[in-house]
C-alpha cells in the first residue's frame, strides 16, 4: 500500500512538472472594430467567426512547430488581407475617390525591429511589404509610390487597384469595416504585432491611420507587450494607444489589463474602437468601447475563443 502510495505520488509530480514545461504560446487576432452583431445577419455571423477560428488554428499550428511570433503575425494577417470580408487588401474600406489605399505595420518584440508601409496601392500584402522595409532597409515607414515600386522591385506580388475593390466595400455596406490585426508569443518567448487597413471608409486621399504608425496603432515590446489596434485612428495616434499600454507595464509595473483599463480611461473618448494585447506569460486583453469587435484568441494550454460583441 505504502508503496503504491508513493508510486502515485511520484506519478502526479512527473505530470505536474512536464504540463508545467510545457512550451507556451498564445496569439490573438482582430477583425476590426464596431460591427454590432445585433445588426448582423447569422450568416455574417458564422462567417467572420469561421475565418477568425481558421486563423486561430493556424497561427497555433506554426506556433507549436516552433515558428516565430514574427512569421506567426505575418501570416495571419496575410490571410486576412487576402480575405474580402475584411479591411485589409481585399475588400479593403475605400476613399472618397473610390480607390483603395491600404496601411500596414509589423514590429518584433525581441528587439524593436518593425517597419510600415502606407498609402500602398498595388502591393497585394502590404504586410508583407511592411515586414521587408523593416528587415530590407534602414527605414521604417514608406509611403505611396516608393513603397509600391519597393514592393515591385523585391518581387512582391503586385496587382491593380481594381483587384482590392469589391462591391461590398463600394457599397459601404458597414458602417465601420474591420481592419485586422494580430499578436503572438512564441516558444521562445518573443511577442510580435502586425496590423492592415484600408483605413476608415470615405477617408481623404492622402489620409493615414494609427495601422502604420508604431505606437499608435501596432506596437510589440518583450518587455512590456504586444498590441494592434482598430477604431478611429485619428484617436489613437493622438494618445499613442499601442505604445502607452507597453509603456505603462514596462515603468509602472501594472498588469496588462490593468495597463490597458488605465490607457482607455485617460481620455480616449467612448466608441471609437479597440485593442488586442498580449504579454509574455500568454495572457491577454481584448478591449474594446464600441459596440462589438471582431476577435479571437488561443493558446498552448487549449483556451480557444472568438467572439463580436460584448461578453456575457
Ligand atoms: N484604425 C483604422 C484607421 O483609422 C481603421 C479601423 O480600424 O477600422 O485607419
């Protein structure tokens, strides 16, 4: 008896410490904010949860195969750019003048690295073409033309505006369309972000969003967190929403939750949009002061979810 005892003991402290090594990672993803799910059909419904789960799953999938967070954000947000549901390349918001021009940023948390790219007309994954002005020159953000002809010259799949445009955005069917985004923590421990938009629907020519610029709306730092945003930009360049709620952790050693409750109350007016965030020890917040957001998240230890409006 005593020895079974003992036999069963050492055999729960095996179990505990090999769940406990497990390797942890998490991501968490968005597909913009304020759609009202309440004024959404089922099939709406059904339709941005299922592609937001399909993300989920493969981001996790390369995450346990051990892929960086910074490829994990890449791709993720890739497939939603090339998803017409959402804000981002195809089906992208369009401008006053009918034409789509798409903002987007990556950052790497291990070491600050990140790049941008705005005003893009013709590079189909300006995620992708964020990600090579952030490892392929010594600039972080480029604009318009350059960036395109950039894009051209790396040999990124280009297309013509027209490609982005589709019936949906040009009806502006939605109110506020989803821009996307995406945050991961990989095996190593390194967090990354990435954000794409077509930016607000009817907007100036010319006009940028907080997508693209770092600190605003994407921001990734190991030492505090990572953050993508979606709303009115405008708003979060102003208080510098991403970078704030790393910041608060990094200085003033609060949670991440309690990072991101403190940033939302410091003035940042009511339905104007959200955040998803992600700290090092997997957990995050999806916040947000409009009426719904389109979100996700999962990680190693098998919590999955994805939700549009409030929880419950
Ligand atoms: N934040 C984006 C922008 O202002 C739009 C959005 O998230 O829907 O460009």
């Amino acid at each position: 008896m005593k020895h079974t005892c003992l036999i069963a003991l050492i055999g729960l402290l095996w179990l505990s410490s090999s769940l406990s090594a497990q390797p942890k990672y998490a991501l968490a993803v968005h597909g913009g904010a304020g759609a009202d799910p309440a004024h959404m059909s089922r099939e709406e419904i059904a339709g941005v949860e299922t592609r937001l789960q399909a993300v989920l799953r493969q981001g996790l999938a390369q995450l346990k195969a051990g892929r960086s967070s910074l490829e994990v954000v890449e791709t993720a947000v890739r497939s939603l750019e090339d998803d017409p549901w959402f804000n981002a390349g195809r089906g992208a918001a369009l401008n006053s003048a009918g034409e789509a021009e798409l903002d987007a940023a990556i950052m790497d948390g291990s070491n600050l690295q990140c790049g941008a790219v705005a005003g893009v007309r013709r590079c189909k994954n300006p995620v992708s073409l964020a990600r090579f002005v952030m490892e392929k020159t010594p600039h972080v953000l480029m604009v318009g033309l350059g960036a395109d002809r950039f894009a051209e010259e790396s040999g990124l799949e280009m297309v013509d505006n027209d490609y982005f445009i589709t019936e949906r955005a040009r009806q502006a069917l939605r109110k506020k369309q989803g821009t996307v985004g995406c945050v991961a923590l990989d095996q190593q421990g390194h967090l990354a972000a990435a954000t794409s938009t077509g930016g607000l629907t009817g907007k100036r020519p010319g006009r940028v969003g907080d997508s693209p610029i770092i600190g605003a709306g994407t921001y990734a730092d190991d030492r505090g967190c990572a953050v993508s945003c979606t709303g009115v930009g405008e708003e979060f360049i102003r208080r510098q929403i991403a970078g704030q709620i790393s910041q608060r952790m990094r200085f003033n050693g609060v949670s991440l939750s309690e990072s991101v409750k403190l940033t939302f109350a410091d003035g940042l007016p009511d339905d104007v949009g959200g955040v998803i965030a992600l700290n090092r020890q997997g957990d995050w917040v999806l916040h947000f002061n409009t009426v719904g957001m389109s979100r996700g998240a999962a990680d190693s230890q098998g919590r999955f979810m994805v939700a549009i409006g409030k929880d419950k």
